[in-house]
C-alpha cells in the first residue's frame, strides 16, 4: 500500500503562483479626448479669425465660397491639419491636449515616426470624419480608447501621470520530488 502511495505522489504536481505588479498608463477615455478636441478647434477657429480673415478682408478675398477648393478653405484646412501634425510630432500632444494632461503614444512605446503621425492625422482623420463625426465614437468602445485613426496607426492616447496597477499572476508547475514524498507517508 506505501507503494502505492509513492507513486500516487510522483505524479501531484505543486502550483506556485507568483504575482507581479505592473503599471501601464491609463488610456484617455471619449469625453477627456472630446474636449480636448474642442479646445483646439476653438484654438484654430481663433487663429483663423484674428489672422486670415483679416489678411483676406484687406485683399477683398471671398471668404465664403461653398466650394472645398476655396482659397480660404484650403488655407484654414492646411492650417488645421499642420498644427496637429506639427504639434503631434514635436510634443505628441496639442494644446487641447496640453490643456487636460494627455498626450498621443505609440502602442508599441516607439518614438512617432513622421509617417505614423502623417497617416493617423491626415488619413485617419479623414476617415473619421464621415458623417457627422460618428466613427469618433468608437473610442467609447474599445478596450484601449482608440479611434479608428488610432487603430490604423497603432497609437494610443494617454494620460500624462494617471496610471493603471495591474497584478499579473504567473503560476508555475512544479513536480514534488521523490524524496520529499517519501517524507511526507505516514
């Protein structure tokens, strides 16, 4: 029968868990990213306002053509689409950003390249301004809180200092040796 036993124990196998703690920045939720968003457009609005408006006044330029290939259109748009590009690359973040303390990341913890900023700020904007602005509320639904723009460019946006605590578990299988089986009969 203490045969028996002894064989039984070779095969118990001991699992030992051990948890690490790991801190990964908290994503920047759809409301916090909407006002940020709101505060640069009313940062651009502004520029527009105080400096072209004016300049094309004074030439008696056409300030409300419909058409999209308007001079005023196409200069307020490169306007728009140079500031997040430029404010992107040299800070990753703009001033809306700036304001509520988050800032755009790589998913992958690289430095932003020049063309994931290109793509996620010209391409993938574009693409998220479909029809009433509904592709951006996608960033209310997904794990990571990212836009569409995000998901194609592989980047995220953070929070400056607010972090996440994750415990993560690892378990370990270990067999009991023969001997400390031996031991353990009664």
């Amino acid at each position: 029968m203490e045969e028996n036993n002894v064989q039984a124990n070779e095969s118990i196998t001991q699992q030992i868990s051990e948890k690490t703690t790991e801190f990964e920045r908290k994503s920047a939720g759809f409301w916090i990213r909407f006002w940020a968003y709101f505060s640069d457009i009313l940062i651009l609005s502004s520029i527009g306002m105080l400096l072209i408006k004016p300049i094309f006044r004074l030439f008696s330029l056409e300030i409300n053509d419909p058409t999209w290939y308007a001079p005023f259109t196409l200069i307020t748009s490169f306007l728009f689409y140079a500031y997040f590009v430029l404010m992107t690359k040299f800070f990753n973040q703009t001033v809306g950003k700036m304001i509520f303390g988050i800032l755009v990341i790589s998913k992958n913890d690289d430095k932003l390249t020049w063309s994931t900023i290109l793509f996620r700020e010209w391409i993938g904007r574009l693409i998220s301004v479909l029809p009433l602005n509904i592709p951006y509320l996608v960033i209310a639904f997904t794990p990571k809180n990212q836009a569409i723009h995000d998901m194609i460019a592989d980047t995220l946006v953070v929070h400056e200092a607010v972090y996440d605590k994750k415990e993560i578990g690892a378990y370990k299988h270990t067999s009991v040796s023969k001997e400390l089986q031996e031991q353990n009969i009664f």
